[in-house]
C-alpha cells in the first residue's frame, strides 16, 4: 500500500514533472531548473565550500558541507555524493538540503559533485568524474578534518549508478580504499522487463518512458549498457565495500535496487537493505514527507554502523 502522505502529493507529482522522454536534454534541464523550491532557511550546517576538482574532462565543482558538530576532536567520516537526475538534470542546488541532512546525521564531512551530465558527455563521463572525485577527496580528507580511511561513496538513482561504478574503478585501480557505500534508488540495470518496470510503468512519479530516455542520453549505445561500468549489477561483486541499499516499493527501479541487494549479500558483501514499501522515487529528496524524515535518520545511522563496524 503506497504511504498516505505520498498518495496525498502524488496527483500534483505526476502532473507537474515534464514528460522529459518528448525533450531536448537542455529543455528538460531548464523545465526541471523552474521547479526546484527551496524553503526559507536552508537547513544549518557548519559550513559549506563551493569549490573545483581537477578531473578528466576539466575542473569539477563540488561543494563541501561541514557537520553542525564541526568541534569533535575525532576525524570524521568522508562522504562522496553524487546526485540523482537521469544522468541529465540536477545539480548541487537541486540536492542541497539532502547534502546537508547526510552531513549533520552522519557527522561527516560530504562533498557533493556536480558531475558532466548526457548527453553532451555520455558514458562513462560521468562515472570518471565522480571517480576522479573521490581520489581527490581521499588525498585531502585531512585538510578537510576527515579520516581518508572512512571514505563512503553515495548517491541517489542515476547518482546511485556512479557511486557503484565509482566503488567498482577504485577496486580496479587499487585506490583509494572505500569504507562503504550507500546507494539509495539506484539505477543499476537497463531491464525494462523487470516486474517494477511493469507495474509501474507510469503513475508514480518516475516512469519507464522517462528512464528509457535517461539510458538513451547516458548510454545512446544499447551494446555499451551491458558493461558494469553502465549496469553495475552485472559486476563482479565481491570484495565491494560495505553497502547500503534503499529502495522504493512503487517505483520502476524496484526490482534491481533488491536485485542488487540479494546480489551483494550472496557475494558475501555485508549489506542493508532497507525498502520503504509505500514509496515512490526521489521520495529521499521530498522533506514534506514523513516518511523522507524516517528514511533519512534511519539511513543515516545505518551508514555510521556500517563504517563503525568495519
């Protein structure tokens, strides 16, 4: 049963998100862009840093959050972020407040990457950016009062996708080492037969229409999709880090979020699993839901016991 609060808000979802799948990429950006709502006080951290990385394709912003409790005396965890959209959309803008609730809820310090998007840099641009990133981060962590030895990669669908392929680079280049990873909604597979493909294939807010076109702008070559630097799930998965997966239970992504999970487990990778049955996509990133406030504390402290425990 979808959660009542989703339901109550769904009707306004569906109908105010652009049907993408008929736009240009710059369109669909701009049309996105118009309906980013910000409230009136953004959510207090520390401090935050707009800077540049050094990446493959040029400088890479990111920008750098600093917990509330920025005084302890400890190193802190180091979160690598990168945000959702369909490989297309989105920015540090569009995941600020996200950014800043991961931050004061792990007690870490998050660097958020705004990534090269599709189609004008397709697979795997994107990917190497938020690798790049990460190494980066990991020679920095302590000029940024964090510990380069609790480096945890996130994001949320398309971002999710990045983060596990980020995970997956550094296994391959044998740095830098990554504590865990967290991958909320994450897009992993271009299944379009899957059983959540199917059954909600339109209606709840995130469509198969919209993510056949996400892999269209990604990864235009549907021989290119099969790679696991496109469809992680079809990795080699052992040896990963320690992960978090959430997943939505109304939601086309459903069914390879909990793939993914069954997957990592039966590699013999330490792995949660939390689904939030009554959700729909994105729901993370939607605080006037009660349910994005659960979701989030509870994500947030499943994140430090898998660093602590490591």
């Amino acid at each position: 049963m979808i959660d009542p609060g989703v339901a109550a808000i769904l009707p306004r979802l569906n109908g105010g998100f652009p049907r993408v799948e008929t736009m240009s990429a710059p369109a669909a950006r701009a049309a996105i862009r118009a309906r980013l709502q910000t409230g009136p006080e953004p959510v207090p951290v520390a401090r935050v840093h707009d800077r540049t990385v050094p990446g493959p394709g040029g400088e890479i912003p990111v920008r750098i959050y600093w917990p509330l409790d920025d005084d302890v005396e400890t190193a802190r965890a180091l979160i690598v972020f990168a945000h959702g959209g369909g490989f297309v959309f989105c920015d540090l803008d569009s995941h600020d407040d996200l950014c800043r609730s991961m931050a004061n809820g792990t007690g870490a310090v998050v660097v958020s990457v705004d990534y090269r998007r599709a189609p004008e840099h397709p697979w795997p641009a994107a990917a190497h950016d938020v690798h790049a990133v990460t190494m980066w981060a990991s020679e920095v962590a302590s000029d940024l009062g964090a510990d380069p030895e609790r480096l945890i990669v996130a994001g949320d669908s398309a971002g999710g996708n990045l983060a596990a392929v980020a995970s997956l680079l550094a296994r391959e280049a044998g740095k830098p080492r990554i504590r865990a990873q967290a991958l909320l909604y994450p897009v992993v597979a271009a299944d379009f037969t899957s059983d959540s493909y199917v059954r909600f294939a339109d209606g709840h807010y995130n469509t198969a229409a919209a993510m056949r076109w996400y892999w269209d702008q990604y990864v235009p070559n549907p021989e290119d999709r099969t790679h696991p630097h496109a469809s992680p799930i079809r990795a080699d998965l052992a040896g990963l880090p320690p992960t978090l997966v959430i997943t939505a239970g109304h939601d086309p992504l459903w069914s390879e979020g909990a793939d993914l999970a069954r997957a990592l487990d039966a590699a013999g990778v330490r792995t949660v699993h939390h689904d939030h049955a009554g959700a729909i996509h994105g729901f993370m990133t939607m605080p006037v839901l009660d349910l994005c406030e659960t979701a989030r504390i509870q994500a947030w402290a499943d994140l430090r016991a898998l660093v602590d425990q490591v």
